[in-house]
C-alpha cells in the first residue's frame, strides 16, 4: 500500500519535467544553474517528505516554504537567460504553483490544528 501524500506525488512529477526540461540548458549552465535547480527540487522532496514524519510541522513548512520561492525564481530566471522555452516554463510554473497551493493548504491545517489546541486549553 502506497502512503505518498498527494503533494509529493505532485513533486516527483514536478521533477520528472524538470530534469526533462533542464536537459536543453546551455552546456556551460549544466553543472552551475542546472545543478542548483536539481539540488533545489531534492531539497523540496526531502522537506515534504520530513514535514510528513515530524510531529511539530510548522518551521519544516515555512522552510518548504522557502524553497519552492526559490525554485519559482530560478526557473523564471532560466527562462530570462532564454535556457527553456515559454512552453516548458509556464507548464514547470504551473507545476511549481500547484505544489506552493497544496502546501498553502498544509500550512493553513497546521495553523487551524495549533489553534484549536490552544483553545482546549484556555
């Protein structure tokens, strides 16, 4: 039985394409902006992937957070250097948005959760 969450089934697909796209980068970004970017969608997988065991979530996520920004601007960014085209990078944003709204969502269960234990003890 297979307990992946939903969100990081999205991420592996995410990076399938990823590295698809990352593919026709330029030969002398392969190994500096190509790598960051690879090293980025891991760092992401890794922090669902932990956010999904630990108890106390909320810094993992804000951490989470973080990287898909940077995933977001490296990806824009590889579009202004003309390293993907339009199509590749609007479908890799589009993919990138889904996750940053899944974990939106996340984010905003582990709040209502905090605060309804708050409230059992008041």
């Amino acid at each position: 039985m297979n307990h992946e969450l939903i969100i990081q089934t999205k991420t592996v697909d995410m990076m399938k394409y990823g590295y698809i796209a990352l593919r026709q980068f330029p030969k002398s970004e392969k190994h500096v902006m190509a790598a960051e970017i690879r090293l980025s969608m891991l760092k992401i997988l890794r922090l669902i992937i932990t956010a999904s065991k630990r108890y106390h979530k909320k810094t993992t996520l804000q951490d989470l957070d973080i990287e898909i920004a940077m995933l977001r601007n490296a990806v824009s960014l590889s579009h202004q250097l003309k390293y993907i085209d339009i199509k590749k990078y609007e479908h890799w944003q589009r993919q990138i948005n889904e996750i940053g709204n899944m974990l939106g969502g996340w984010l905003k269960n582990q709040k209502y959760r905090a605060d309804h234990r708050q409230a059992i003890y008041l």
